[in-house]
C-alpha cells in the first residue's frame, strides 16, 4: 500500500514511526510546506519530498494519505485525495469550522473512500474493555465527565496560542475528551453549554485562548456530560482522565491509560498494555486493505466538531446552544 503524508511535523513522526511496524507499507512521498521537513522523512523511510500537496497528489499513485496538519491548514486537501479515491487518515480536529468538514464529508462521501479520525484514546485497549463491560452490564448511563489539566504548546510564536489558528483548547486538544463523551453515550449531543475562563494568561504574549473552560452537554438519551479542561496547570499537576456513572457500572479512568472497574464493593484495575498510536494506524490500514467502514469515520469527527464550536458559541453568547447547528 502506498502513503503520502501531507504535513510532516510531529504527529506525522508518530504516524511514520508506527507505519514502519505494519507489513505491506510502502512510504510514497511526504510534503510540508518547509521542505526540508519533508526531505528529512524522505531520507528517513524512503519516497519523495514536496513543498505542494498539490502536485504531491497530482504526480503520485497513492492508496492513502495521512494528513497531519494544524486545524487552520484545512482547505483542500481532502477534497483532492477524495477526488482521485485516495483513502483518508485526519488527524483531529477535522477542521476550524463546521461549513469546512461539511464541504469535505461531502467529497469523502460521494467518493466512497474510507477515512479515519485521529482518536487516538479509543484505540487505548483498557479504555475499549471498560466501554465493553458498561455496554454489557452496566445499564443506562447517566453521567460521563472527563477532565484535561494541561500545559501551553509551544512558544511565543507557536500556532497554537491563537484562536484563529488553533480554535482554542477545547476544540485543538480536548475534543479528545468530547469525543469520547460522544463514544461512551453512543447517542448524539442536544444541548451544549459553556464557561470559558479567558483572563488568567492573557499577559502572555500572542495568547488568545481560553485558560479555562467548562463544557456541560445533554444527550438526546438525556445522559449528561461534563468536559473541564486548564491550559495553567502546573507541570506537576497535569493530569487527564474521566469517570463514567452507569446503573451497575462505575469507571474511573487515570490518565487515560488505568481504568478501574467498580461494580458494588468489587473494584477491578485494568491496565493499559498496547500502542495506541499504532493500534489505529493498524486498523486504518486493514479497514483499506479490507474495503471496511473504520471505527472512526469521518463524520465522527465533524459531530465531535460540532459540539466543541457550540461551545464556543455558548461561552461567547452566555446561552445554552442545541444541536444540530447545520445539516450534514
């Protein structure tokens, strides 16, 4: 199977390191904007440079494409992948506004091409088991909260610290915690409402984005979910994870990675004990070979989207937003 990259920054070294790993894998060419990023994977894992996704596309035979690129380099890309049938692994989030992955589910869709989301955390092998034993006995699900106290990426001059080109935390980097809020519940959100924090760091330089945020959604199931998440936690204190209440099932999640199982006085510890990153660049890469749906398809990162840009909405306007914002 021959894959392109297009971006080849970090995300895209986690991707390349673990593709090595899974047979049948043939590095075709990479791109980014500063080429020598570019030539540097060339000379690592083989295939050609570029500085143009564009003539990438158009002068290689490519099976698949891996696009690792901030959110606000979204533009066509997929669109062009999808028009010649190039199969689709985006990292998250899928794009900066919800009219943009619309206009790519799009093309995906018309194209029936397989894709798949970088949500990486549901390729996390004790988080899956603890989903599967709430799923088996645990009943109804009333309560999914979830938490990420983190630091800032980055310097100064990094992308990250400004709204417009990130879209904030919540929507960069804890829509890993929003969607799996989605993933647990297994229904669609309704009702988003939200408290954004936006004083605490604005004395740093070229920093826009909220400090602090709160995010509470209701599902059409009723199940409430609560997302909270600082970009000021002190290095010693950053920590992520999230706490499922069900009728018979309790979980508790540390740091993404320990999942304790709680059933009346019975507790069970599981322990994460796979890869994640190359658990799902495995899987992508079976669903192609196989012609599957993956577990992540495209849509599901415009509906995590949805929600994390509805709460900004509601932060902004101080009001609950219900969901769907627009057709797809």
């Amino acid at each position: 199977m021959r894959v392109g990259f297009i971006g080849c920054g970090g995300i895209a070294r986690a991707h390349a390191e673990r593709l090595v790993k899974i047979g049948d894998v043939e590095f075709a060419a990479f791109c980014d904007i500063v080429v020598e990023r570019a030539k540097a994977f060339a000379q690592r894992y083989g295939g050609k440079a570029y500085d143009d996704y564009r003539e990438m596309i158009e002068k290689e035979d490519l099976d698949a494409c891996f696009i690792c690129i901030p959110p606000f380099s979204h533009t066509d890309q997929e669109i062009l992948c999808a028009e010649r049938g190039i199969h689709l692994f985006v990292e998250k989030p899928v794009a900066l506004t919800l009219e943009k992955a619309c206009e790519i589910l799009r093309a995906v869709e018309r194209a029936g091409i397989i894709t798949q989301v970088g949500y990486v955390l549901r390729f996390i092998d004790s988080i899956r088991r603890a989903r599967e034993m709430v799923y088996e006995r645990g009943g109804r699900i009333a309560l999914f909260d979830a938490w990420r106290y983190g630091g800032i990426p980055g310097g100064p001059e990094h992308w990250w610290r400004r709204k417009e080109l990130s879209g904030g935390q919540l929507v960069e980097q804890s829509t890993h915690q929003v969607d799996l809020a989605r993933w647990f519940v297994n229904d669609d959100v309704e009702l988003v409402f939200a408290s954004f924090e936006t004083n605490l760091l604005n004395d740093l330089p070229n920093f826009d984005v909220e400090s602090a945020s709160v995010v509470n959604m209701r599902f059409k199931s009723k199940a409430i979910a609560v997302v909270t998440s600082t970009c000021a936690a002190q290095p010693a204190g950053r920590t992520s994870g999230f706490r499922v209440i069900s009728r018979n099932v309790e979980v508790i999640s540390i740091n993404n990675r320990e999942c304790r199982i709680i059933e009346g006085e019975k507790v069970t510890t599981l322990q994460a004990s796979v890869d994640p990153y190359l658990e799902e660049d495995k899987h992508f890469i079976e669903c192609v070979k196989s012609g599957k749906e993956t577990e992540v398809p495209y849509i599901e990162g415009v509906k995590t989207l949805e929600v994390t840009l509805a709460a900004v909405m509601s932060a902004e306007r101080g009001e609950a937003i219900r969901l769907p914002l627009m057709e797809y």
